[in-house]
C-alpha cells in the first residue's frame, strides 16, 4: 500500500473547510510528529496509516493562506498492484 499523495503520483486537491478555498498540502501528518520525526525509522512507509481493515489512509495537513485555516485530510492508499 502506497500513498500517492507522499509518492508524488497524484497532486492534492482540497477545499477549505471554513471559507472553500483551495487548501495547500503541507505534507504527512507523520512529518510533524516531533523535532526528528522524518528521519527516524517507520513502520508504516512514509504515511501515517489508519490501519483499517478494508480501507487504509494516510493523513495529511493541509493549509489555506486565505483564511489562515490549517485541517486534516485523509487519502485513500493504493495497493501495489495499482502502480
């Protein structure tokens, strides 16, 4: 399973949530887990996964400089064979 967001396959595009404008990725939410996070060892790949049985995501932090509105969004992963 593989995010296509975090492997550069597909760009994010999202609405804000409070005034519906574009939103601006700023990366894994696992990016921001602490001062060293995105270079320690992981077991989840490069995402942070919802480990759920029949759909796992990868979340992601999104920004609009519009309304100064930071949220979090979901993405579905792909499986390997998709690629």
């Amino acid at each position: 399973m593989l995010c296509p967001i975090c492997n550069g396959l597909e760009e994010l595009s999202v609405q804000c949530r409070n005034c519906s404008g574009d939103a601006d990725d700023c990366g894994p939410t696992l990016d921001y887990a602490g001062p060293y996070a995105p270079y320690e060892p992981n077991a989840d790949d490069s995402c942070s996964m919802e480990t759920m049985t029949f759909n796992p995501r990868c979340k992601h932090i999104v920004y609009c400089a519009k309304c100064d509105y930071t949220d979090e969004v979901t993405v579905s992963l792909w499986s390997s064979t998709r690629c």
